[in-house]
C-alpha cells in the first residue's frame, strides 16, 4: 500500500481538461515538488486532492483509501492539510485564535487546542505575534499563519501552494528552513513552488506538468535537465 | 474594556431591581418588549454576525414559536404555555430543514433565499386559515393580570439566551463560526464542515427564536400572520437591533434591542406630548435614518464602536480596534 | 379558450412593465454585486410624484414620466454616491452592509411618504383609466397597451446606450470586471453612480407606467422589492435580457394565477419557484449582465 497515489485523475472546466490523465506517487516521509509553468494545472492538483473540485475521472487514494469524492473537511480530518496561494487568513480573528480553531480538528477541548496552537505557533517562529489580529500581519507572517493553521490540523501530508512567492530572500531562506522541520517532525509534504531554487533546495523528487500532463518524474538534477522540461518552461528553439 | 465588564455586571442587576422600584404597566412593558428582541436580536445576531449568515427570514422561527402556542390552545384546548416547550424545538427543527435547503447558497444569495422561505411561510399560514385560524388570529386570555410574571420571564430569557452564547463562544463551536464567517473556503480546509456547524448555528438561533415566538403568544394573547411572520416587524427588525448594537459582538444586541425600543416609544408617544401630532408617526423613520448613520459611520454598531464613541467624547485618537474576535 | 388568452394577453402586457422594474435591478445587481432592496421603494416615490402632480397640477401621468425619471435618476445617483460608495471603504464584519443599507433607505422612503401622505390609498384615475380596446373578443386595458408600448421603448433605448454608446459600453466593462474597467480607465465610481441612477430611472417609469392602473400606499414599496428579486432571478438569472423574460414570465404567471388559483397560494407558488431557481439554477448567478 502506497502512503499517497494519484491514479490518472483528469478535471475539465467545459470543454477544457485542466488535468488530463495524471499519475503519480507520494512517499511517506519526503517532499514532493511539483512545478510546471504558469497556468499549467498544478493548484488545480492541490483543489482535486483536498476536495475542493469533483474529479472527473480517476482515483485518488490516501493510505490505502480512497478520498476522491469526499468533502474538504472531510479530507482534512483524514490527515491533508493544505495552505492556499491566495492566503485566506480570517481576518478578524488574532493569530492565536486563526491556529485554534484549526487545533480543534481532533480535540473538543478548548484548552488543548490552545496549548496545541502555541507549540504550533512557536515552531513555525510566530509565537511573538500571536495576539496580532490576523489582518494586521506582514505578507511573510501570513504565509508562515498559512502554515501554522494547517500544521495545527495535524496533518500526515501537507499540499504547500507556493507558499515563498512574493517572499524576500532572507524569508525564503527562512522559509525553506522551516519546512525541512515541518518534514522532520514526521510530515510529508507536497509543495507547488515557482522559485526553483527552492525547489531543488527542497525536494526529494520533483514531477513537472505542463497543460494538465506529466512531462517528468524523478529525482531534482533529472528532472531540471530534462529536454521537454526545458523547453515547457523556455519555449521551444 | 473595565467599564464595559462593570456595566455587564451591573446592567442584569438593574433589570433585577426595576420592577421594584418601577410599578407603572406600560414602563414594565417597554422592558419586556426590549427583553423580548434581546432574544430575538442576539439569535440573530449569532447566525448572522457570528456565522456570517444573513438571515432575512427571522420571522419564521418567531412565528413558528407563537403559532406552537397557539395552535395548542386553539386545537387542543392545552394551556399556551405549554408552547414554551414546544416552540424552541418546532422553530429549531424548521431551522434545521431550511438550513439543509439553504445553506448551499451563499451570501446575498442565502439572504435572498430566506426572504421567499419567510415570505412562504406568512403566504401558508394566511392560505390555511382552517388550521391557523388565518387572517383572524388567535386570541386567548392571559393567564396574568400582573405584568410581574412576564417580566422575570422575559429576563429569564434574554439572560438564558445571551448566556448560552457566550458559553457557545468560548468554546470549540464558537471558533467553528468565526472561522466559517471569515473565510468559509478556508474553514473547510481547518476540518470544519461549514454545513454541519451553519446548521447548529442556525439551530440554537431558531430555538431561541421561537421560545421568544412563544413568549409573544402568551403576553400579547393575540397574533395573526401579518404580525408575527412580518418581514418588516419582526425580520428586518431583527438585522436592524443586530446592527445598531453591533453586530458579531455579544452585548451589541442586547443593547440594540434597548435603543430601538426606546426609540421606538419615546416617538410613538410624541417625544412624551412635547412635540406635535405627526412626530409620533416618526419612530420608524427615526429608526431607519439610525441605521443608515450606523452602517455608515460605526460599521461594528454602537457596542463594537464603543471606544471610537467614547473618543469622540474625550478627544484621545483612537485604538485599533481588536472586536469580532472569539475571546 | 377567451378566458386563456385574455389571461395571456393581461399577463404579456403587465410583464413588460415588470421587465422595466427587473432590469433596473439587474443593471445595479450586475455593476455593483448588490442587491437594492430599496427598489420597490424608488418606485413607489416615483408613484407618489406623479400622484401629486395629477392631483394638484393636472399632470397627465404619461407627462409626469418627463419629471418622475429624471427626479429618480437624481435621487438614485444620489443614493449609490452618499450612502453605498462610501461603505467600500469601510471595514464591515458582513459583507452585505450595502444591501443591509438600502433596506435602510427603503425604510426611511417609505416613512418619510407615510409621514407625508399618511397610509391610506391614493390613486390616480385619468380619463382612460378604464377604457379597453378589442381585437377579436380579446379585451385589451388601453393604459395597459399604452405602458407597454412605452417599456418597450425604454428598454430599447437602454439598449441602444449598453450597446452602441461609449458610456453604456464603460457600464458594461464595469459589469464584467470592475478592477480591469478601472485599469482601462474607465472611472469606476462614476459608473456606479450612472447605473444607480439610471436603475431607479427605470424602475420610476414603471411606476409612472402603472399608476394609471394600481392604487397606491406606502407600503407597496415594499411588495413590489420583492417582486423585483424575484424578476431578476427568474429571468436569465441576473442577464438584462433574461429580466425581460423574468417579467414576462412573472406577469404571466400571476395573470394565470389569480384567474385558476387563489391570491394567497399564487403568490406561494411564486417563491417556491423562485426558490428552487435560486437553488438549483446556480452559477448563472455569477455571470451577471451579460448582453
């Protein structure tokens, strides 16, 4: 039983196959990348494995079960966090209570879900702000919150949707540092990012897409060398 | 934030003492009215500034609750009392069927959608005058003379109501709300099924709803569908008390309630006969032009704006403000 | 088979001047994402202005129109530059402040005419109030003929200004995407105010158009709010053209209604139409005036 597989899953909008056929395989423990060039269906992967989008076709298997057609929620109580590229902080909540109410996924106790909140807190090094209304916070602070409140929910695997663009580099760096101890901790992750020094910094295995298709699987260096990936992402000569 | 917890403590105690030291009927019954939208205001309130869901369709629940009680009388020949049982869990089992409808919808769209439900359930309790008595009403005799029982009823209420929100607040539930308010896209992805915690939203919403549906019932003795499932008076009236108190704030309603029926009095009675006739005309006017001022200029109504208010006053520049929070 | 299609023919005609009400509300629905319910309530003052100037000038009603319109399209303008664009900058915890506002004004149009005309019905009956002309042994109601005529006129008008003017084209940019309107330099504000204004012109008109035919309280404002959501959703599902055929439709509809069923339960059956619609017709909603 593999830990996450994607079987030929396939999404159409209308007439459009956002995805189309797509195959791949996580394994428990490592960070998966998943990079491709603008438009090309990578967020649309993150919205069919979290639920957020029906397939149209395929399967989607989580431990063995199959998750397709379940509803978000659902998804995330079964151990899928995901923090979205569009960060949706709420707004009128402070840190503290955003990373709460997220701690609440597996207890009903509202003093564990605090302590559970702070741990979460401190370790992805927001503790300090945690009676900022969220509103308030920083770009970088609402990615790190982005990521805060979907650790919180205790996740086994963790779909990051770009979460280093429009970061500075010292951030990055930041960034990077603290998703390697998020995978430490026992999580694993499958990450969307465009900022490939990142990605190769990152990554165990990377698949490219492009139009809704695997064009690559493997290891970082063999995927960034490979000749249809190069020229998905530069055009062709 | 000091005063504002001495006046949570010491508003109950007033309420306490008034008849006490207050024996006019019509003073007790401007209390009791204002206690009654209490409920009505902080059930709103909870659905609408809690859970971000709209609701211009309050009217059903309140007149689920009277009709439950009427209905009893009328039907069964049982005390209306009994509707005081009956009518929180018949609004709070309607609450839950039109949630399942629509909830699907959202924002506008699900304010819009209870506007017709509302407008259903008025047009059906008119049509089927056979079982509802239709446009006549239902007319009973009060059990009281004395506006003493109601009154600590009413209080008994209001108090019950606002407490079992806050509690609702601090807890798993509370955070399940404002988490779906703020972002409903994101709560799902948090493990919170927006349906299943819109529904209990709705449902603690209704059942209170309706006890003050059946409380109506019992005081005034007499309702008939224009009154109790009116889109104006009850209704709108609801989202109104819920804004110019402030809405998402748990006293705001309680003291919506308190200004609306004040208002509401002091023009009906010509500002106490100092000004001409046409004034008393003028309440609901009054209260619309208060409305508009408040979405205007104290977006978080006069309790969630209390310290841009009190600023006003003393001229100090004002803080952020932190409201809308679930602590 | 009379009784049939003189019920079609009174439903048609009444429907065109629902159409007018339905795509005033679905112009302010598509440029500002809200839902004025205030509609009814512009009308109804409408109705009461032409009342007054038959009443004390001896304005024929089709005259008032020349006066009612363009007073509404004040007022309206008025509304959307005073009360509802200053509300995007305010930081509310509901995002419906500005639909929670214009029940605010609705509320305040009404008591303001109660407070002046009191409650009691008022109507305007002009020479031809009552005349009918014949086709056939179909009755045609001559004021009902004459507004129709005149909704079609107007609705033809707007969409000569949607389509073909370089305002009504900004309108429509505006409809479709505000934030690429505003980077082609369309001024966003400006328009909002336009389509305000240029919503409760035409619903003033119907109005105008109807009071030849209705009598008139305060509170009809407020039922005829309601029938304008209802219009724009039955119809197209928020599309101008689409609150043409909401209209008919709905003038159809209560034309049959009240000849084969009962007032109340007509009306009944008009919301849980228009509820299953909203339901399970979504999606639509979100594709708003599209031409």
């Amino acid at each position: 039983m593999s830990f996450f597989e994607a079987i030929d899953i396939t999404k159409h909008f209308g007439g459009l196959a956002a995805v189309n056929d797509l195959g791949f395989e996580v394994r428990q423990g490592e960070i998966f990348g998943l990079i491709g060039p603008n438009g090309s269906g990578k967020t649309t992967v993150f919205n069919l494995i979290n639920g957020y989008y029906p397939l149209t076709g395929g399967n989607i298997l989580f431990e063995g079960r199959q998750i397709n057609g379940l509803p978000t929620w659902k998804i995330c109580k079964l151990g899928i966090g995901r923090t979205f590229q569009v960060v949706k902080p709420l707004r009128r909540m402070t840190v503290l209570e955003n990373v709460t109410a997220s701690a609440f996924n597996h207890t009903g106790d509202l003093k564990v879900a605090k302590a559970k909140a702070e741990e979460v807190l401190d370790f992805c090094r927001l503790g300090h702000k945690k009676d900022f209304l969220a509103s308030g916070l920083t770009i970088g602070d609402r990615k790190r919150l982005e990521i805060a409140r979907s650790l919180a929910t205790s996740p086994k695997l963790l779909l990051l949707d770009e979460t280093m663009a429009g970061l500075t580099p010292q951030e990055q760096g930041e960034g990077v540092e603290l998703i390697r101890k998020v995978r430490d901790s026992g999580v694993t992750i499958i990450i969307v990012e465009h900022i490939m020094r990142v990605i190769m910094n990152l990554c165990d295995r990377i698949m490219c897409i492009s139009y809704g298709m695997k064009l690559a699987e493997g290891l970082p260096e063999e995927v960034a060398n490979n000749q249809d990936v190069v020229e998905a992402y530069l055009g062709k000569e | 934030m000091k005063n504002r917890s001495w006046a949570q403590l010491i508003a109950p105690l007033i309420l306490l003492a008034f008849p006490l030291f207050v024996d006019s009927d019509y003073y007790r019954h401007v209390v009791i009215m204002a206690l009654m939208w209490v409920v009505i205001g902080s059930s709103w309130n909870l659905l609408a500034g809690f859970t971000g869901q709209v609701s211009f369709g309050h009217a059903i629940f309140f007149g689920i609750g009277a009709y439950s009680a009427g209905l009893l009388k009328m039907h069964l020949g049982l005390s209306p009392w009994w509707g005081m049982l009956l009518g929180g869990p018949m609004a709070m089992a309607i609450g839950f069927v039109i949630g399942w409808i629509c909830f699907r919808l959202r924002g506008p769209y699900f304010a819009l959608a209870t506007i017709a439900v509302g407008e259903i359930f008025h047009l059906l309790f008119k049509y089927f005058n056979n079982f509802t008595g239709g446009m006549e009403g239902i007319l009973i005799i009060q059990t009281f003379r004395s506006k003493l029982p109601y009154y600590f009823l009413a209080l008994g209420l209001a108090g019950a109501c606002v407490l079992t929100i806050i509690l609702v607040m601090r807890s798993k539930w509370g955070y399940y709300f404002i988490s779906i308010r703020e972002d409903q896209d994101a709560a799902e992805s948090m493990g919170i099924s927006a349906f299943r915690y819109k529904s209990l939203s709705l449902m603690i919403s209704s059942f209170f709803t309706g006890l003050a549906g059946a409380f109506y019932m019992n005081y005034m003795a007499f309702i008939d569908p224009e009154v109790v499932y009116s889109l104006h008076y009850i209704s709108i009236m609801a989202i109104l008390v819920g804004i110019i108190g402030g809405v998402g704030t748990i006293w705001g309603p309680a003291v919506g309630a308190f200004i609306m029926v004040l208002v509401q009095e002091t023009f009906r009675s010509s500002i106490f006969g100092l000004a001409p006739d046409w004034v008393s005309e003028a309440h609901a006017l009054v209260f619309g032009v208060l409305v508009m001022f408040v979405i205007l200029f104290m977006a978080n109504g006069v309790v969630g704006d209390w310290k841009k208010i009190t600023h006003l006053f003393t001229g100090k520049k004002q803080a952020p403000s932190t409201n809308g929070s679930a602590a | 088979m009379d009784v049939f299609l003189q019920t079609l023919v009174s439903g048609v005609l009444i429907g065109g001047i629902y159409a007018l009400i339905g795509i005033g509300m679905t112009l302010i629905m598509g440029v500002m994402h809200i839902i004025n319910l205030a509609h009814g309530q512009l009308m109804m003052v409408a109705m009461y202005i032409t009342f007054v100037l038959y009443q004390y000038l001896g304005l024929d009603p089709y005259v008032s129109l020349f006066i009612a319109m363009p007073a509404l399209f004040l007022l309206g303008a008025v509304i959307q530059k005073l009360f509802l664009n200053p509300l995007l900058k305010v930081d509310s915890i509901l995002p419906e402040n500005q639909v929670l506002m214009t029940v605010g004004i609705g509320m305040v149009l009404t008591e303001i005419v109660r407070i002046i005309f009191g409650s009691d019905y008022k109507s305007v009956t002009t020479s031809y109030s009552g005349s009918v002309m014949y086709l056939g042994d179909i009755a045609f109601n001559t004021p009902m003929v004459v507004a129709f005529g005149i909704a079609l006129a107007l609705t033809a008008g707007l969409f000569y200004f949607l389509l073909r003017t370089d305002l009504g084209k900004s309108v429509r940019a505006t409809a479709q995407n505000k934030e690429a309107a505003r980077l082609m330099g369309v001024n966003a504000e400006r328009i909002t105010v336009l389509t305000f204004g240029i919503g409760a012109g035409l619903v003033a008109a119907a109005g105008t158009l109807l009071l030849p035919i209705f009598y008139l309280f305060p509170d009809i404002g407020g039922h005829f709010t309601l029938k304008a959501f209802v219009i724009t959703i039955l119809g197209g599902l928020g599309s101008t053209v689409g609150a043409i055929f909401g209209g008919v439709v709905l003038g159809i509809a209560e034309s049959f209604g009240a000849t084969y069923l009962s007032m109340d339960l007509k009306d009944v059956v008009g919301m849980v139409i228009f509820l299953l619609v909203l339901i399970f017709l979504p999606g639509g909603l979100k594709r708003l005036t599209k031409i």
